[in-house]
C-alpha cells in the first residue's frame, strides 16, 4: 500500500470509523484514539487488503477494539448507555430519555465531558427512531445501524459483524419492523 | 402495456433496498409494484423500510476531526521510522526504559502511586510478587521481572548523566511498583491476572508468544536470584 492510496483510504473511510466507534462507545476522546489505531492497523496490515474490503474490515476492527475499550471500562450494558451517549452528546440529539437513571450512563458521561457539542441536532423522528434502536439488542442493533446510518450493503454488514448473508436479512427486516413499531402511525415523513 | 412477470419475494425484497434509496430503475419499480399488490409480506417490508429509511433521514453523521488524520499520519510516520532502523515494535521493558530515560524521579512516583493505590483498595497484604522473591508458578510470574528482566531494561537505556548504579536502582523501582500494582489492579478488579496483563499491553512470561522472546526464558521463582534492594 503507497501513501497515497492509504491517504485515499483515511480520507474515503475515516468518518464512517469515527461514526461507528462513537456510536459504540460514546465518547469522542475514545472514539478519536481508536480511528488513529484501526487505520494504523490498515497500514501495517499493508497490501493484503483488496481496497473493495476496506470499510467492512475496518469497521470490523472497529467494533473490536471498542469492545476491548468498553471491556476495560467495564461497561456491560454498553448497548444502551454507550449509545445514549453517543446519540446525546456526539449524534446531536437534544431529548435523551431516561438518561438520568442509568448508572452506566453516569459513567460514561462522566468521561466524556461536554464533547460532541458541535454535531446538529436530529428531527424527532429520528429521536424516536434512535430511542427504538437502542431498545434493540446485538446484532440486531448494529446491523440497522450499519443499513440505516452508514449505508453498508448486505455483504458489508455481513463481513464486519461476521455474520451470514441471510442474519443480515432476517436481523433487519426483524429490526426495522420493531423500530417501525415504536415510531407509530403519525409520523410525518 | 404487458404485465410484469411474476417476482420473488427475495427479489423484492432486495429491490425494496433500492427503491427507498431512491435507486432503483422503472422496469423493476414496475415489477416491485405489482409484487407488493399481491404480497402482504412484503408490501409491509417495503413500507417498514420507506418509514425507518425517512425517520433517520435527518440524523446528522458525525465528521471525523482533522487533527485524527494528522495523528493517523504521524503515527505512520514513526512506525516507518522504526522500521527503518530495522526495530521491532517496543517491548514494555523498552517502554519501560524511554520512560525511565526522561528523569529518576519517576520511579519514585510511579511507587508511591502504586502503594497510595494499594493502601486505598485496603489490600495492605501486598501480596505481588517481588523480584527475587519465592512465588508461585503461574500468575504469580505475571508481570514479574527477574534480574535478567532488569539487565535487558538497562542495556536498551541511554544512560546518559544517570551513573549505572542509579539506573539500576530505578529500574528495580519501576519494576517492583508494576508487579505490586498489577496485583493490585487484578485484586481490586476481580480479574483473572492475565487478563488485566493482557489489557495493559504488557507482555506475560509463559511462553510462546509472550512477546519477550528477546529475552532470556522464564525463570522458576527458587531460581530468582535475589536482587540487591538499595536505598
């Protein structure tokens, strides 16, 4: 791998790795620390790499790497409180419900000080949409994530959660009809 | 206008992908419509999917700061460098050493930090396992640094003005503060030992893969040569 095709692959793949890492993990300290170790990961990993297998595989060690984070942290309801961080602080959403009560929220947030700030805020809609992905559990949760938000294919989804083809479609088809659910009949699109 | 011929549900299915995206060509938006008409399982899906699909349209992805692409750089950069010098990652002990180089003091806080941890877990038993000190196989040698552990430190140090005498002593500190803190990390955490090594990056002494082949093989406690405790 050259330089410059290294520099093509930060520039094309870095916002998609600090996206999912702060969507994991909530904190964008954290998440900036880990965008600098998966694509230094990619360089070292060098040539082996078809450039097509990029983002899967660097979201895959993506995921990984937040999971050693939180694991350290010793964070185990992650799916929840990491997001509703992320979703409060880093994906600009003002209404967070039941934040207050969460204690693993408490110390995420405890660690991620005021960051975030400069990301827009989300319509309702997609608050409401956010609440009902949190609700979810793994990997049903990142598989819409991954669909919705980062607009993986199938195959993508499939090689960084390394799940089956057909777990991709059944997990989203599953998740959307829950998240669908909780948005209701009313709302506006 | 001839009708559409017959769909899957699979093919709908992966059309309704498209057509939500916007992406999808008319001759199979035609056959899409006429399948969801005589589908409910899928007239569903297509409609699941347009709902979630419009709802997260405003979700504002976060960007990626500039200075990570420059850290990204630099860090590439130094790994280049040093393979250029024909190095291999640094060991701990080596970290150990760069971090030792830049003032003596350090070890001196790195141990009192180490106990003022001990103190507050209320562990006061202090059970790590010391250089040269008798101990069990096994965890116990996690972490621990023997005699020839602390010459291999010294000889990737660049002395400098510190006299070897004084090195020494401040790499036995270092050592010792690492083995009582890592005991009592693992303790306070309620951690399998070579988990919390594994988490620091720190390399344990058991063998294949330990990371410090460099180095001479583990040694059994009763063969630990005690080490000359200064000051």
């Amino acid at each position: 791998m050259t330089r410059a095709s290294f520099a093509e692959a930060i520039e094309k793949h870095k916002d998609a790795v600090y996206g999912y890492a702060l969507h994991i993990l909530g904190n964008t300290e954290d998440a900036e620390d880990i965008v600098q170790n998966v694509f230094v990961s990619l360089w070292q990993k060098g040539g082996g790499l078809d450039p097509e297998g990029w983002r899967p595989w660097l979201l895959r060690v993506c995921r990984n790497a937040c999971f050693d984070v939180l694991r350290r942290k010793k964070v185990r309801n992650w799916s929840a409180a990491a997001s509703r961080v992320a979703d409060k602080r880093a994906w600009g959403l003002a209404a967070v419900r039941g934040a207050a009560d969460d204690p693993d929220l408490l110390e995420l947030e405890a660690t991620d000080a005021g960051r975030g700030a400069e990301h827009v805020e989300a319509s309702a809609a997609a608050s409401e949409a956010l609440a009902a992905i949190r609700t979810l559990n793994e990997p049903a949760r990142s598989v819409i994530v991954l669909r919705e938000l980062f607009d993986l294919s199938y195959d993508e989804i499939a090689q960084t959660l390394e799940i089956s083809l057909s777990s991709v479609k059944v997990t989203l088809h599953r998740a959307r009809k829950r998240v669908r659910d909780a948005l209701g009949e009313e709302m506006t699109t | 206008m001839t009708s559409p011929e017959p769909t899957s549900c699979e093919t709908a299915r992966e059309w309704i992908e498209d057509a939500v995206r916007g992406k999808l060509d008319e001759p199979a938006s035609v056959h899409l419509a006429a399948h969801v008409a005589t589908c409910s399982a899928c007239r569903e899906a297509e409609s699941d999917a347009r709902r979630v699909r419009a709802a997260l349209r405003d979700v504002a992805m976060p960007r990626c700061p500039e200075h990570v692409v420059a850290r990204i750089h630099a860090a590439v950069d130094a790994d280049g460098a040093l393979r250029a010098t024909g190095r291999a990652a640094p060991s701990v002990l080596e970290r150990i050493a760069a971090w030792l180089a830049g003032a003596t003091w350090r070890p001196v806080v790195v141990t009192a930090a180490a106990l003022l941890l001990v103190v507050l877990l209320g562990d006061r038993r202090l059970e790590a396992p010391v250089p040269g000190a008798a101990a069990p196989r096994g965890a116990a040698q996690s972490g621990v640094f023997c005699e020839e552990d602390i010459d291999a430190l010294l000889a990737t140090m660049d002395l400098g003005d510190i006299g070897e005498e004084e090195a020494r002593r401040a790499a036995e500190e270092a050592c010792l503060a690492f083995a009582i803190l890592a005991r009592a990390m693992n303790r306070a955490a309620g951690v399998a030992e070579t988990e919390l090594i594994e988490s620091l990056e720190v390399p344990v002494r058991r063998g294949v893969g330990s990371g410090m082949d460099h180095l001479p093989a583990p040694l059994h406690p009763s063969e630990r040569a005690p080490l000359d405790r200064r000051g």
